[in-house]
C-alpha cells in the first residue's frame, strides 16, 4: 500500500508533485481549482508537461483529484446541482489531460426532499456526468459519515447509486472509502477482525473490485457518531491498530491510502503509517 497525503498546488497544480515529495508521500491527492468556487485555471500545454515532469523526476506515478468542497448532486437549485455536474465533468476531463488516475466525490445532500427523490437525483447527475465521457480517469464516490441528511453513508445506499447508472458508464465509477467517515456511519475499522467484518459488508453491498482507494484518517469522535472529524493517525478512536491492520490487509494492499488529517502534523503522520505498514 503507497502512502500519501492531500497536498496544496499554491502557484499551480504543477506544484503539486514538489510538495507531495517534499512531505515524503509516495502519492498525492490535490484539488486542481478552488474548493470553495470560481472558474478553474487553465492547464496549459506547459502546466501540464510541468505536472508529469515533476511527478517522473519525484518517482511519484500516482495522482488523485478531489472535487470542490460545495458539490451536491441532489440540490433541488437547479444552479448547485446543474453547476456540481459541469465541474464534476471538467475535474475528469483536467485529470485525463494531466494524467491523474481517479477524481473522488462526495455526492451531497438530500436536505428536505426525501431519500427516495434525493438518489434519483444524483443517479441522473452521475449519468449526465459520464454521458459521452471518453477520458481516461475513473470516477470515484467517497463514502459519507451520514451527518443531518448527507447522501452515501451506507454501503447499500452507495450500491443502489452505481447500479442506477447506465452500464457502460459503471465501468467509470469507483468508491474511495474515508476511514474516519465508515467509522462514524457505523463500521468498526479499530482491528484486523472488526476490518474483516467490514470489508466482508462492503463485499456483499458493492463489491470489492469497486474499492479503488482509501482516505486514512482517523476519526475524533466515537462510532456511528455520524460525525465527520478527521484526526491525527493512531490519536483518534479508530487508533494506531486499526491502521495497521488497514496497511497490512492483503485485500488492501494494492489500494493507494490519502490522509486528510489536519494539516499541522500531517508529515508526521506519513511518518506513523509508514511505520505500521512495516510490522
């Protein structure tokens, strides 16, 4: 399992291989425009030959891109759910061109339409999303940690939204899996039994061959809290032996794990992940 962290592209995103090798990650994930809004900056042929370049010369050949933070697929303003289908689509598009693997999302909230209504919706946006989608990077669903009325919590709900697309466009649709957000919705990660538990759910709902990465964080709060606060590795309650057993898990090995702890200490908990992959 390679070991990576979220990392900042401050003075473009051809920045982001220097930092991610800089913090010792051996992948990184970065946001390629604002996550709080506005027009995305153009990649440019230099930007992107700059990008692969420094990803080769750092021996870093796996990227991820995470959507804006405000994304919602079930909004019923049709500018934030309308407007959350383009960028979801240019963020594939801009990952293709730079050679990026996957682009994970959360898929937003139902606020006061029903659950029922609420999938519908962000089914049809998946849909239009991939219709007529040739680029190379995969779309991934980041589970949720089921806070107020948070769509993708459940593994069951995650499965209903990826068999509602078309069949050709499921090939084009992964889950990421937030540790800290499993955590908090109600599934034990804190040992090798409680992960085997877990990922035999995730089996059964999804399918393990749609796990396509992991976000390593720790959680602050107690399971099935359906709160979503990320901590420092081995500090929180999922706790260090959880995460080795994470690392270590042969049905995980071949994943590439992201922590989004907070940023202050973030290099150190590389440094802790690195060290419980080796026992």
């Amino acid at each position: 399992m390679q070991i990576g962290a979220h990392v900042s592209i401050a003075g473009g995103v051809d920045q982001a291989p220097i930092n991610a090798h800089s913090a010792k990650c051996e992948c990184f994930q970065f946001f390629s425009r604002s996550p709080r809004g506005g027009k995305a900056p153009e990649l440019t042929e230099q930007l992107v030959k700059s990008f692969k370049d420094n990803c080769r010369k750092h021996k870093i050949p796996n990227s991820y891109i995470h959507t804006p933070y405000y994304i919602n697929l079930a909004s019923t303003n049709n500018r934030i759910r309308y407007g959350s289908i383009k960028v979801i689509r240019e963020e594939l598009e801009r990952a293709s061109t730079l050679g990026v693997k996957y682009v994970m999302s959360h898929l937003g909230s139902a606020n006061n339409l029903s659950r029922k209504k609420a999938i519908i919706k962000v089914i049809e946006g998946i849909k239009k999303i991939l219709d007529g989608y040739k680029g190379t990077s995969l779309f991934l669903i980041e589970n949720s940690a089921g806070s107020g009325n948070i769509i993708g919590d459940q593994f069951e709900e995650i499965n209903e939204i990826i068999k509602g697309v078309t069949l050709s466009a499921r090939n084009k649709v992964g889950v990421c899996l937030d540790t800290c957000h499993a955590f908090s919705s109600g599934y034990d990660l804190r040992n090798k039994k409680a992960i085997d538990k877990t990922l035999k759910k995730f089996d059964a709902k999804i399918g393990l061959s749609k796990l396509k990465m992991i976000h390593g964080n720790d959680s602050m709060t107690e399971i099935d809290s359906h709160v979503d606060r990320h901590e420092h590795i081995g500090l929180g309650k999922i706790g260090k032996e959880g995460f080795q057993a994470i690392l270590n898990h042969p049905k995980l090995k071949k994943l590439d794990l992201i922590i989004e702890t907070p940023a202050d200490g973030r290099q150190d908990d590389i440094k802790v992940l690195k060290g419980l992959r080796k026992k």
